[in-house]
C-alpha cells in the first residue's frame, strides 16, 4: 500500500487558483487599483467630473456596495472584509468569480487526481470559495494596516490647520487633498458629507464602524464630545495623536517579542506535515507497513487534531491586545 501525492497536488492547484485570481483582478481593475494606492482616487474622480455631489454619491454607493448584499447567504461571510479591502468586484462578480475558480479546480483535480466525482465536487467548491476567502482577508488586513499607518500623520496636520485658525471642516478637507489614499478618499467623503450639512461627528462615527478601527472611534468620540462641550479640539487631537502612535509603537514591539514564539508554533504544526510529504517524494513505500496497522487512522487523526490545537493555543496566546 502506498500514499498518494495527491495532497500535493491540490495544495498546488489552491496556490494556482489563489494566483489566478490576483491576476484577473489585476488585469480586470489595474488601472483602478493604482488609482487607489498611488493617488487620490476622489481628487483624480472630481478632475474628470466637476459635479461634487455626483463624485460623493458614486463613492458612497461603492462603499456600501459589499455591506449592502449581507442578505445573500454565501456572501454573508465576505461582506464585511470585501468591504474593507475596498473590492473593485461587486458581488455577484465575486460569487461568479467563486464559481469560475470552482470549475478550474474541478478540471484540475479531474486530471491531476483520481478521486471519485462527489470528492472532486466537493474539493473544488471548497478550493475556489475558500481561495477568495483568503485573497480578500488579505487584501482587507494590508489596506487596514495602511489606513492606521497614515492616521496619526493625518490628525497631526489637522492639529497644525486647527492651529494657524482654520475650522475642523476646513481641516479635514486638507487631509482629503494632502494625503493618499486609501485614507484620502475616505476623509474627502466626509468633507462632502460635512458641506451638505452632515454632522462631521456622526459621519466620522460611520466611517470607523465601517472601517471596525479602534483608532478612529477614538478620533469620532473626541470631536463628538469637543462639538458638545466645547475646548481647544486641537489639544485634544494633538494628544490623541501622541496616544496614537504610542499604540502604534507599542504593538511594533508586541509583534516583535511574540514573532518567535508565533514562528515556533506555526514550524512546530507545518514541521509534520512537511516531513511527510520530504518522505513520500523520497521513498513512496515508506508507510507502507504502518498504514496496515489497525491504529493507523485513528493515530493520524490524533496528530492532525494535535497540530491544529497547537496552532490554536499558540495563535491565542501571542495574539495580545493593544
């Protein structure tokens, strides 16, 4: 009896369909997706269109676009992190896309394994759903990591317009055109907003449940309240910028102290897995006199729930909150 390469084989099929979409997307949205990390898409938006209100409904509905279709029941669990990646793909594009990446799986797996046909069905659906899972929790953790790296400078030049006599809302639409984006297009929605009247408190408000950072429900609640009591909201912005930071450096530090042991757990749990399949390519017959062993199965499964326990305890216990 020997082991199949087939695990093998459909780790590399998951890695194809993970770098096929990337490269549908880009080739679909490049020109998009530059836009939105290199400049200001609104400013970019209001050179081609001059009509201000046009420029922020069309931002808006794009912003609401993934948390609007929560109501599909697939969809569901990628509306909100579609919604901070800022996904170009509207859903049902995402959920066709799902469905085209199921069906190059499912051709993958019919001629790189000899699986029966439910399993083939099975494993190709679970391959292209989870693939796009995993692209846009990506893509949703760096534009997050991006926006919390530009917010301390962004209220720091609030501090400074507060300071040479400008209003809050005249601040705020200097950080809209001074910094990029994603957090420039952003703030330029709530300029809009605040120039049609919206409370610049509640707007603010919305963007950081929106955007689920702890950061800005600081900055949301520290004008609300200077909007309602009254004091220099430059000092307090100034004061909550150094908190900021200080947030900032100290979960640099975390992540630095708690790499190794992270490391160690992730080496520990893959270490296995990797030394079988070394093993399998090396020497096919290898188990062959374990595997006829009536403990073999459920000793496999012990492992393989040791494994993912262990990742388990040590992602919990390194995962600090700051």
């Amino acid at each position: 009896m020997t082991l199949s390469i087939e695990p093998i084989i459909y780790g590399l099929i998951f890695v194809g369909v993970l770098v096929l979409v990337e490269g549908i997307y880009l080739t679909v949205f490049g020109k998009s997706i530059s836009l939105n990390s290199r400049v200001n898409r609104r400013l970019e938006m209001l050179d081609k269109n001059a009509n201000r209100e046009e420029v922020m409904e069309k931002l808006r509905k794009e912003m609401q676009l993934h948390l609007r279709s929560r109501r599909i029941p697939l969809y569901a669990i990628l509306a909100t992190k579609a919604q901070k990646a800022a996904i170009a793909f509207s859903p049902k594009q995402l959920i066709m896309l799902m469905v085209l990446l199921s069906m190059v799986a499912f051709v993958g797996l019919t001629f790189g394994t000899g699986t029966s046909l439910p399993v083939r069905i099975l494993a190709s659906i679970g391959i292209g759903v989870s693939a796009i899972f995993m692209w846009i929790s990506s893509k949703a953790k760096k534009r997050t990591a991006r926006l919390e790296e530009q917010l301390p400078d962004a209220i720091e030049l609030m501090v400074r317009s507060l300071r040479v006599g400008h209003p809050f809302s005249a601040a705020i639409s200097i950080v809209a055109n001074e910094v990029s984006d994603p957090l420039a297009t952003e703030f330029g929605i709530i300029a809009d907003e605040a120039a049609y009247g919206r409370e610049l408190g509640e707007a603010l408000k919305d963007m950081a449940e929106r955007l689920d950072m702890q950061d800005l429900r600081f900055l949301a609640v520290a004008v609300t309240i200077q909007q309602q009591s009254g004091g220099n909201l430059a000092e307090i912005l100034d004061g909550l910028s150094k908190v900021i930071r200080s947030r900032f450096k100290l979960f640099r530090r975390v992540k630095a102290i708690t790499a190794e042991a992270k490391w160690s757990g992730n080496f520990l749990s893959g270490f296995p897995l990797m030394a079988l399949i070394g093993i399998q390519l090396i020497d096919p017959n290898y188990y062959d006199e374990a595997m006829e062993h009536a403990f073999f199965i459920p000793a496999a499964i012990t492992v393989g729930v040791f494994l993912v326990l262990n990742l388990i305890v040590m992602r919990g216990l390194v995962n600090i909150k700051v």
